[in-house]
C-alpha cells in the first residue's frame, strides 16, 4: 500500500470481539437513564439552528463511531446518526443493526462550506474508515455497515468518483475499493439515546474498543481538519 500526498492516507481496519450488531441488547437497558440527555440534545440545536449549513451524507459502519469523527471536524455544526440507503420507512435500530432492511446506519453531517468543502468531507470520510470491506467495517459485519457516500448532485457525485479514482489510480489500496456512491433519497434519524453517544457513554467497551481507537488514527493522520477544542 503506497502513500500519497497528506490528503490521501489510507486507514487499516481494527478487529475486535465486541460488534455494533451485539451490543444492541444490552444498550436498551441504557434508555431509562437518558431523560436528561435527550433534552439537552434537543436544547442544542433547533432545526432553525441547522437551517443555514449545507449537508452531507456518508455510511462507514457503526454510527458511533462515524459521528464522533465528522463532530470532532472543523466547520461541522452538527452530526445526527440515523439510517438511509434503504427503502423501508421508518427502520429501528433493531430492525437495522439485526439486517432486517436495506438501511446502513449512516449519518447527516452539517456543515458550513465556507469552512470545510464537500471533497474535504468526502476526504475525512475515506480517511476515517477502509472503504475495501465489502458489508463490514472491523468488527461489524452485515449490508448494515456497508460504505456508502451519498451525493445530492451531479457536482457531488463527480467529486465522489473523482477521489475515489485518485486512490485507485495511486494505488493507495491493496484490494479495489467497494464503497457505494449512492444518490441521496432520505434520512432517518436514530432514536435518541444514540445522538453523541460516544460522549454520553465514554465507559462503554465499544467505545473505548472500537470507537476512540478509530477516531485517534484519523486524529493522526488528519490534524489540520480537526477543531481547535477537539478532544
């Protein structure tokens, strides 16, 4: 595996034993304990808030971890995890994360353009996940975690195929790259003890397993786009 310039570093994926698929049962009996912090997302922002930022849709495996990343990226306002690429209305987690819709969990990234663009998005997405695992994202396996990057134009589309064509090209990649580029149809958002839950469950095995560990190997590789207060 070459490397390229800064903008194009490939990212290896970890196995671990926990899974996104498995943790689900034991998070439900998390719900009752989360009141508190489903008002202060709420209180955080308001769709009137968001109204003015651009979006952006990716899926690269479990939603805890990709939410963590694009939060922690300079010029992102906010993160929803969510579900999107299927076509069933109104999927579960259980439904989802057990391979019971078409959905991956995904998530809806806003941003403001004049800071971060769409191909600096499209960057951080390759740079933050291995786009080569078909239907698996580490330890994660099922059409649920497959890489998808969505697009809402013809613009975002060729900017998608274009990247993906300078990593191929460059070699950046043992094995062809199987992201999807999909156009985007609609979006929706996880339950709500889901939303920042890395920050709400830093204890959680999966998260100190799975989630931090990916998020610091982009931190590595891609400084320059994280926030200042980033963690």
């Amino acid at each position: 595996m070459k490397r390229l310039l800064k903008w194009i570093i490939p990212v290896l994926a970890i196995f671990f034993t926990a899974s996104c698929q498995s943790k689900s049962k034991a998070e439900n009996n998390q719900k009752a304990q989360i009141d508190a912090d489903k008002a202060e997302i709420v209180a955080k922002t308001t769709p009137q808030d968001l109204e003015q930022y651009e979006t952006a849709y990716f899926a690269s495996g479990c939603f805890w971890c990709v939410e963590v990343i694009f939060e922690n990226v300079k010029g992102v306002a906010e993160v929803i995890s969510g579900y999107a690429g299927g076509t069933e209305e109104n999927p579960t987690y259980e439904e989802v994360s057990y391979g019971k819709t078409t959905h991956a969990e995904a998530v809806e990234v806003y941003y403001d353009p004049k800071i971060i663009t769409f191909t600096e998005l499209v960057q951080v997405f390759f740079g933050s996940h291995d786009p080569t695992t078909l239907n698996r994202q580490g330890p994660d396996r099922g059409p649920q975690y497959r890489s998808i990057a969505f697009y809402k134009s013809e613009t975002e589309r060729k900017i998608i195929q274009a990247y993906i064509k300078a990593l191929t090209d460059n070699m950046v990649y043992d094995r062809p790259i199987v992201t999807e580029v999909a156009p985007f149809t609609i979006f929706y958002k996880a339950e709500d003890y889901h939303q920042d839950y890395e920050r709400r469950n830093p204890d959680n095995p999966y998260i100190r397993n799975i989630s931090i560990p990916r998020y610091n190997r982009f931190k590595k590789n891609f400084a320059e786009y994280l926030k200042e207060n980033a963690h």
